[in-house]
C-alpha cells in the first residue's frame, strides 16, 4: 500500500457556527460613590446569561427536556406542539409555556427562499416538496426579540426598534405612534411633559430666557425588555448512512485506529516495494501528521519516527528492522489514542440553535399534507435526573429499595435470626452480618480484605432473594 508524501490537508467544507468555544468571563465589581453606565449593568447581564449558558452547554448538554410533542392538526398543513422546555446546542432555554400551533407550509416556502451565506446546517433541499412521501425534520430554534421601547433623556445608541413578543406585544410597545404610543410616551400622541421627548435639557440664552435645548440627533427608541422565544425550522431528511453509529467515545477510537491501520498495511508490505526508501519516507511522514494531529502525551514518540533509518541495499539496517521499528511504534500510537480517548473532549461549535424535535411525513399533492408524525426518530432528548427517573422510577419502586433497607438496618428477622419452625422443630440461623465479622476478624484484630468483600458480595446477592420471600414467597419459610 502506498502512502502519499504530500502534507497537505484536505481543506473541510467552511461552516458558520453560531456558538461554541469556551470563554472567559468577566463580572462587573461595584464600589460606594461608582458612575454606574448602560454599560456596567449590561455586562452584568451578560455575565450571568454567559455564565448559565455555560453550564446549560458543558454541564448539562442539549435536547428536549420535556414536553415538546408534535401532534396532527385538524387544519390542512398545522402540526400541534404541546407546551414543553428543551436547552439549546448554545445553552439557551427554549420555553414553549402553552400549545402552540406549527404553518408546516409557511416552513416550505421559507426553506425555498432563504439564502445562506455559506454552508448550513439547514441546506437548501432540492426539489422543495414533491408528491411523494418525504421526511422532514422539524426544528424548534432559540430566537429572542426587543420590545418595549423608550425615549432615552440622552443620545441614543441604536436604531428605532419596537416589535411584538409573547411577554409584551405591540399594544404594550408604542414606539413612534400607534395606538400604544400615549402609554409609552415615545413621539406618539402623548405630551411632552409626560414622556420627556425634546423637553429634557435646557439651555441659557440672551436676555436670560431659557429655551429648550433641540437633540443634536433624532430621537431613537431603545427597548427595555429582551423577550426569549422561539421560532420553527424545517430540514429534508439527508440520506441514512450505512455506517454504524457506536458513539461519540467508540468513533473516535475506531477512526483513530483505522488511520493507524493503513499505516500498518504500509509497513507489512514494505518487503515486495519497488522503492523501499521512498516507502519509509512516505510512512514516516503519515507517522508525523498522525502525531500532530492526535492528542499524545509520550512525548518521544515524534523523535523516535525521526530517527528511523532508511534501509540501504548496500548494508544495514535491513528491512525486518525496520519494519519491527515501526510496528513497535504504531502500538505505542495505538495505545496513546485509546488512553486519549478517555478524557472526554469539549463539544464542538455548534452550526445552528436548534433542536430536532420530531419527523413529518409531508406530501405536496394539492398543497403541503402532514401524513405521519414520528416524535422518537430524530428526537434529541437531554439526559436529566428527572427524565432519568421517569423510565426507571417504576423499577425502583417495584424493587422496594426503602423497605428493604428499612428493614436490613432496623429488623430482626429479614434473615430469620430468631430462627425458623419446620415440623415442629425451631433452627437457629446465624445473623450474616455476625459470620461477616467471625470469618474476616483474625488474630491480632487483622482483617481478611478478601474475605471480607466476598461475605459482603454474597451477603448483597442473597438480600433480594430473602426479601421477596418474606414479602410474598408461598413456599418459603416464615419467621416465629
């Protein structure tokens, strides 16, 4: 097998990532007599958005929290989202506090005109919709909007913004006329004196007449009030791959060790190559990239790759050597992936903020139709304790786990210590616990360790068969 020499890297298709990367944080300190600015409580905010963000992402991952579940809507084209919590791929919490109700082709026509300034994680599909069955894939994206705005008694420093959100809507808003505007006070209808636009600063002129001092700028309107929602997306179903997915652990291992595979292949065939010395060159310099590319601790491993000789026809070193040489060094890689590998590295950018949350079967024969609903295929779930003992809760409680502690720690007769009546005839049995002590305590107060996590091991093993006899088996014995 030969190996190319060139160290060029393929170059990877350019991605725009929204989010990801740690960052280093700063928070706002406050002192008696401090000029507190916009921009001191704005970077407190930020900091603890940052600092929740941060956890949500790196401590707690992403998915669907709860809730969330798509259902059929009698309206042609509408799916049904139950109201539901899920944290983002950012770390953003996406709150869906009541029912709402999806425009699937609304969804189309935005995946049809949208454009991409490089390449997405949402690619444009073509063709949109047919009328065949297809798999769509529904998104619930993070999406936050300003509302509420106000005249600043200063200069502002953005543009006119007002729009309308689930915690404020447009009548609350009034920015620049509307029928809200003499609740906000902003160059609506309502006085000067009430909302303080022109009348804020005064200045001294001839004659001692004060006049109101005109903005230098035009008035702006600043919101006051960022409200967190959340906005809907729909992707094509891409391909099924046939290769099999193991887990984020398991790939890592496997690719790393197919890399080193071809290398090895490399080396076995050194022996029938036309050109061996070029054949080591191209391996070494594999061995190189691998190494620059891995995560490796054995810090002599790149040095001992350098210092392997090319084979001479006129003498030493031969080619068994060197083949021995390599090999002992593709091992030692080998190794340095799977030690690596247990450290579980940061996640990776993260192109959009959105959560896969169910598949539509969509057919556009006569107008965008929802045929099927599946909330399990593409789901991404978040594991939390919560979700954790919704599936095994049953489980536990079917095992009595309370009760029977309860009952090892503060009874008598869960192992039948008092003894036991058959024909007449009472046994005696011996508390586990007391042999535990009189087979691990030996001369000297020294203690068996083995002993010890064997009695323990069997003592652990026999507690659920002698709990569920006492607590219902039929043939078993009962205590006096």
């Amino acid at each position: 097998m030969a190996l190319a020499t060139t160290t060029t890297r393929i170059p990877t298709v350019t991605r725009c990532p929204v989010c990801g990367g740690l960052e280093c944080l700063c928070r706002p300190r406050f002192f008696a007599g401090q000029l507190l600015t916009e921009d001191d409580l704005n970077r407190l905010e930020r900091y603890i958005i940052d600092k929740n963000r941060l956890h949500n992402r790196y401590l707690v991952g992403w998915g669907v929290v709860c809730g969330l579940e798509v259902l059929c809507n009698p309206c042609k084209g509408f799916v049904t989202l139950t109201a539901g919590y899920a944290l983002s791929p950012c770390g953003d919490d996406i709150v869906v506090c009541r029912d709402a109700t999806v425009n699937v082709c609304e969804l189309i026509q935005d995946c049809r005109e949208q454009q991409w300034q490089c390449d997405p994680a949402f690619p444009r599909p073509d063709p949109i919709c047919t009328d065949k069955d297809e798999q769509w894939i529904l998104y619930l994206c993070y999406d936050e909007k300003a509302t509420r705005g106000v005249m600043p008694l200063h200069g502002a420093s953005g543009a006119a913004c007002c729009s309308s959100c689930s915690c404020g809507g447009s009548s609350s808003c009034g920015c620049r006329g509307g029928s809200g505007s003499s609740s906000c006070g902003c160059g609506g209808g309502g006085s000067k004196s009430s909302c303080g636009c022109g009348s804020t600063g005064l200045t001294k002129t001839g004659r001692d007449l004060y006049q109101p001092a005109r903005p230098k700028t035009p008035p702006q309107c600043e919101p006051t009030i960022t409200c967190e929602g959340y906005s809907f997306r729909l992707r094509k179903e891409s391909l099924p791959s046939t290769k099999r997915d193991f887990g984020e652990w398991f790939n890592r291992i496997l690719d790393c060790i197919e890399e080193l595979r071809q290398v090895f292949e490399a080396v076995q065939g050194l022996p029938t190559s036309n050109n061996p010395q070029g054949q080591v060159q191209a391996i070494k310099a594999a061995l190189l990239r691998f190494i620059e590319g891995e995560s490796i601790s054995n810090c002599g491993l790149r040095q001992r790759v350098v210092d392997v000789d090319l084979p001479d026809q006129a003498g030493p070193p031969p080619i068994s050597t060197i083949q021995q040489r390599f090999e002992r060094i593709i091992f030692d890689l080998a190794r340095e992936c799977l030690c690596s590998s247990l450290l579980p590295p940061c996640p990776l950018p993260a192109d959009d903020n959105c959560v896969p949350i169910a598949t539509l079967t969509l057919n556009c024969k006569g107008g965008c139709n929802v045929v099927r609903i599946c909330n399990l295929e593409y789901r991404k779930m978040a594991v939390t304790w919560p979700i954790v003992q919704y599936y095994v809760g049953g489980f536990l409680k079917l095992l009595n786990i309370p009760e029977l502690l309860q009952r090892f720690c503060c009874a008598d007769d869960i192992f039948g210590v008092r003894g036991t009546t058959l024909a007449g005839v009472t046994t005696a049995r011996v508390d586990p616990i007391d042999q535990i002590f009189q087979d691990t305590f030996r001369s000297g107060g020294k203690v068996d360790r083995r002993q010890l996590f064997k009695r323990i091991g069997e003592l652990v093993q026999d507690i659920p068969s002698r709990f569920l006899n006492q607590s219902g088996g039929s043939d078993a014995p009962k205590p006096n």
